[in-house]
C-alpha cells in the first residue's frame, strides 16, 4: 500500500508513520516528490492496517495497490519520475541520448568517441568495459581498466557514463567509475546482481530479458526499488521471436503501455532491438514518436572493426546526422533531445 502524506507534513509526523509500518512488519520506502511525500509500504498487510495508518497525523489517504510491483507502479506514485545524471536527463518532456560502443576497446578510441558525440548533443557515453559473450572465445572487455577509460573520458567531456556490471561482487567497482549501472538482458533476473545494485545509490538502467514479459519486466524493477533505489530505467531492447530478418523483434507498443503501468522512465535500444545498423535510424524516430524518455544507441568511429557488436553500430558520422533529424522530430512533438 502507499501512505500519502498531507502536503508540509513534519518531519516527526513521516518519521512517526515510517515507525507504524515498521511495527506491523512491513518494509516502508519513503519517496519525496515535488508536491507532496509518499511512503511506500511493502510487505504482507495485516487486516485492518489501512484503517490504521489513515488515523495517523499528517497522513492524507492510504492507497491499496494492486499491480504486484509497488514500489513501480503508478498507482502510488502518479507523478512520473525524471532522472538527472550530469546533463544526462529522462523524463518530463527530456528524451536523453546516450551513445557510444558496445565495448571500450582503448584509451584514445573511447575518448575520441565521447567528445563526436557530446560535440552531436548527447549527454551519456555507453561502452561495455565487461562484456558478456555467448562464446567464451569472443572479447571480453578490458574490466576495470575500461572502467577507467570511461571515467576519464566522463572528467573531460561531462558526459554521463553508463556501463554495464555483471556481478554483485563488481557493483562497488563500477559504481565507483561509472554513472548509471546498466543491467543486461540476459541479468534481468539475476537477484543478487538487482539486490546490489538496489543498494546503492546511483541510477540503474534494467533492460528487458530477451523472454521476458512485462509483469516478469517491472517485478525486476521492483527488487532494485525494494533494496533502497528509486532511480531505474526501464530499457527494451527487443524480444526473442519467430522472425530471422532482425537479430530481436523491437516491440515500440511497450513504450506507451510501460508508461501506462510505470512512472519509471522508459528507454530505447534500437541497436540490440534490430541487431543491423541500417535499422537504427528509422527504429529511433520511432522510438521518438511511441514516446520513449530515453534512447541508448551503438556508435563507433569504425563499426567494421569493432571487437562486438559491428553489425548493428553506426558510425560516429551516421550518429551526427541521426541525431540533426531526431532533434526536428523531438522539437516538433514539444520535447528536447540530448
């Protein structure tokens, strides 16, 4: 259930019921909105609990949710959540660009990277620093030194990193160079990795298990929330089906229907949703228009000789003119990119 609170209730008054559903054995997540502060109570309710912490002072109305993820639904939590990371920035009315290649491959190459696309209007730097493969005889990325690269890469250029972590043992190490941590398809529903990540305090980019459905989606969501951090981005980035002429089929219909369900920003993966460069173009003006807050795309100075992933990146002087037309697309629908 959520527990509104008046708009200006005291400190003592949210401490007090923060201590209420403590005492009845739920977990209470408080969230500070614009307007008004909200305290998330998750756990097995007991009979008659509602009634009770309406009668507490400062509380306005208790919520019962039904969706099975709370803390992610927007039933308790209407106002859709922006993100802000450096300029990087999600949400109300801001569709943030995050670009750069599917592995951090060297110094120079990362850093000549950031500054083609930063120079473009992007805000984020993408690059795998650990790469996880389907063979273990492909490039695995440089682990922590790439993690290095990105963050001098970040120092000059201002640009947000985001970066993929693959254990929980790792989350430590990567939040302390990176960003935004992003979690893999394939670790959607990896718990312990979700749990860690929810236990610190910098964004989580959760993309979408290639078999995953939306229930399955937001549930992952809900662990990082539960475990204590209420900045998630929802990425999709295609599904697994019958059709052989994309590597994933990129469903768009999930964009507005998340936002239906969600007040979690939504993001865009044009790249691994098509799997060819020729595609990414057309599928990110559509991303645009089905109303993404975010897109994260697969750019290299060379895609023919990128260590992962060259068939479905474009180039940096592709990613130039991309990024001329989805500005004219996003101004038109009343939106900025970058």
């Amino acid at each position: 259930m959520i527990v509104v609170l008046r708009p200006g209730s005291s400190i003592s008054e949210i401490d007090h019921v923060v201590e209420e559903i403590r005492r009845h054995g739920l977990s209470p997540n408080t969230i500070v909105g614009t307007d008004r502060t909200v305290i998330a109570a998750v756990g097995k309710e007991k009979e008659g609990l509602q009634f009770s912490l309406e009668t507490l002072p400062g509380v306005e109305k208790v919520i019962a949710i039904l969706a099975p993820y709370k803390m992610a639904s927007i039933e308790g939590h209407p106002e859709p959540t922006v993100i802000r990371v450096k300029n990087f920035v999600s949400g109300g009315g801001h569709i943030g660009m995050v670009a750069g290649p599917c592995s951090v491959e060297g110094q120079q190459e990362i850093m000549d990277v950031a500054h083609i696309i930063k120079e473009a209007g992007a805000t984020g730097l993408r690059g795998g620093a650990f790469k996880p493969r389907t063979s273990p005889y492909s490039f695995q990325g440089l682990k922590e030194k790439g993690l290095e690269y990105l963050a001098a890469a970040s120092k000059v250029t201002g640009l947000a990193v985001f970066t993929e972590v693959m254990a929980p043992e790792h989350v430590p190490m990567v939040s302390f160079h990176a960003d935004v941590l992003q979690i893999g398809a394939r670790n959607m529903q990896n718990y312990p990795l979700l749990e860690a990540a929810g236990a610190q305090p910098k964004p989580v980019l959760l993309k979408r298990g290639a078999s995953a459905t939306m229930e399955e989606f937001l549930l992952a969501a809900e662990y990082i929330m539960k475990a204590g951090n209420p900045n998630v981005l929802l990425c999709e980035r295609g599904i697994r089906t019958f059709e052989e002429h994309t590597r994933f089929t990129l469903p768009l219909a999930s964009v507005p229907y998340l936002q239906e369900k969600t007040h979690l920003p939504i993001v865009v993966d044009p790249s691994h949703g098509t799997g060819k460069a020729s595609l990414v173009k057309s599928m990110t003006l559509a991303s645009i228009a089905a109303g993404t807050d975010a897109l994260i795309l697969e750019v290299h100075p060379n895609p023919e000789k990128a260590l992962s992933d060259g068939s479905q990146t474009i180039s940096t002087l592709a990613f130039g003119q991309l990024m001329k037309d989805a500005k004219v697309l996003a101004n038109g629908l009343g939106k900025s990119l970058g």
